[in-house]
C-alpha cells in the first residue's frame, strides 16, 4: 500500500467485502439505491446529448459526449447507487464462495429493473422540461437518431459490444475503488467511461434512456421533421422505435455487460489478484 493507491490485491479484497454486503441488503435499499444509479446515468446520457448534438463531426462528437458522460458514475460514486453494471463484480464473491450465486443473479435482477426506473424517471423530466427544443429541435432529433441506431444493431454486435462497455465501466470502478482520493477517484472513473462513449459501446443502463427519450421524440411532429431534414430519417423507419426494439436491444447488450463484468473483468482479476491462503 502506498499513500496514492491500494494495491490491486487491497481492492479485490476491499471488493469481496462490499459484494456481500450488497446482495444482502434489504430489498428496499436495493430498489432506492438501484433507481438513484438508473437515474445518475440518464442524467449522464441527457446532458452528454445535449453537449454533442449538434457537433458534425463524429468522432468529435463523440469525444465532447465522452467528456459529459462520466458524471453519472461519479454521481453513483460520491452519493451513493448500485448500477447493473458495476454490480457485476459482485460475482467475485461467489466465485470466493462467500455466498451462492443465487443471490447474485437476485441482486442483478432487482438493480436491473430499478436502473430501469430510475431511467424513465429522467426520460420523463427531460422530455417534458423541454431540453429537446434545443436548435430548433435539432437536439430531439438527434434522440431520434441515436434510438434508431441501437434498435437496429445486430444480436451479435449487442453482445460484443456490450462486451466491450462493461470491460471499461468494471475497470473504472475498480480503478476509483484504488485511489484513496476524491480526485483520483474522478478521474479513474473518468477515462474509462470516456473511452467506452467514445468507442460507441453499448450500456444497457444508459440505452434505458437513449431508446425511450427517442422514443417519445418520434411523437413529436417538429422533432420528426427535424430528424427528415437533417439525417434523412423517414417515417417508416420510425416503426423500429418500440418497446421490442427496445427489448430486441436490451437482451443481446444485457448479456454483453454481464460477460464483459463477470467473464473479463470479474474472474481474471479475481484469479490474478486475489489473496490465496
């Protein structure tokens, strides 16, 4: 140990010591603590949109969306929530046989359902507070845009996209758990998530609320025509922004995360660093 950081052996330890206590909280704590964390990212997604939309450019885009987007982890960090995501981890502690995996997959139930809530809370509030109205509806089309690419991406690239989201989300979580300061904690949580946004992977939390504010955007006859006129968009293309596009989205990125959580994260650092008697 040193005065910066824990060593990674510190951290996977630190980490089996807080999944117990997290698929043994009470079910209302979880369903709270799942809902804040739903919402912290959605408020991540919304303001990153926000920042991005009218950036041409996509990678540059992507880049100013990367730089937004962080503060939803950093929110669940300092205040407090449990992402389906970072929840993940918690599968260190059945592989140590500290408890079944039961409890693990009951706990990545009720957080994924709560996330949800959480989500739509903020899809809700955003929607009607008018945020979409930015250049002119540009911004709602632009909701409409990104809903209709992840309700069209293929199984498979749901998958290893996912795959590849939850890789840098579980090693930014780890990598603040590391740092013993405020300000290490934000930026250990800072590059990888900016990374994952820029890369385009896929979140489920946060396609809780990328697909339903696009959703609710193609309701409206100025974002619609907005979204005709700047990206082309049709309206029967329209069709594809759905609860099953959401679904037919969630299932493949869903399964991306927890194998990108579990699989590559989860049980290689476990097996590396953890402290064998």
């Amino acid at each position: 140990m040193n005065n910066l950081c824990y060593t990674p052996e510190e951290v996977i330890e630190f980490n089996l010591s807080k999944a117990e206590s997290k698929v043994s909280f009470r079910l209302y704590k979880m369903i709270i603590f799942g809902i804040m964390a739903g919402a912290f990212i959605a408020i991540g997604a919304a303001t990153s949109s926000t920042a991005a939309h009218s950036v041409a450019n996509v990678g540059l885009s992507r880049l100013v969306a990367g730089a937004i987007f962080p503060v939803g982890l950093m929110l669940i960090t300092f205040m407090g929530g449990e992402l389906f995501t970072g929840n993940c981890l918690t599968a260190m502690g059945a592989m140590d046989k500290r408890f079944s995996w039961g409890m693990v997959v009951k706990d990545l139930v009720i957080i994924w359902i709560s996330n949800l809530v959480g989500a739509l809370l903020v899809v809700a509030l955003t929607y009607y507070s008018g945020n979409l109205d930015y250049s002119a509806g540009l911004l709602g089309a632009y909701s409409i845009k990104v809903a209709l690419g992840k309700c069209s991406i293929s199984f498979a690239k749901g998958i290893t996209s996912g795959i590849m989201c939850n890789i840098l989300v579980c090693a930014a979580i780890l990598l603040a758990t590391a740092a013993k300061a405020i300000a290490g904690k934000v930026w250990a949580i800072f590059f990888p998530i900016m990374a994952f946004v820029v890369g385009g992977f896929e979140h489920c939390v946060a396609n809780m609320f990328y697909i339903p504010i696009g959703m609710l955007a193609a309701n409206n006859d100025t974002y619609v025509a907005k979204a005709a006129e700047a990206y082309g968009i049709t309206a029967d293309q329209l069709s594809a922004l759905s609860i099953q596009g959401f679904i037919l989205n969630q299932i493949p990125v869903t399964i991306g995360n927890i194998l990108g959580g579990i699989i590559f994260v989860g049980l290689p650092c476990y097996l590396v660093h953890k402290k064998w008697k």
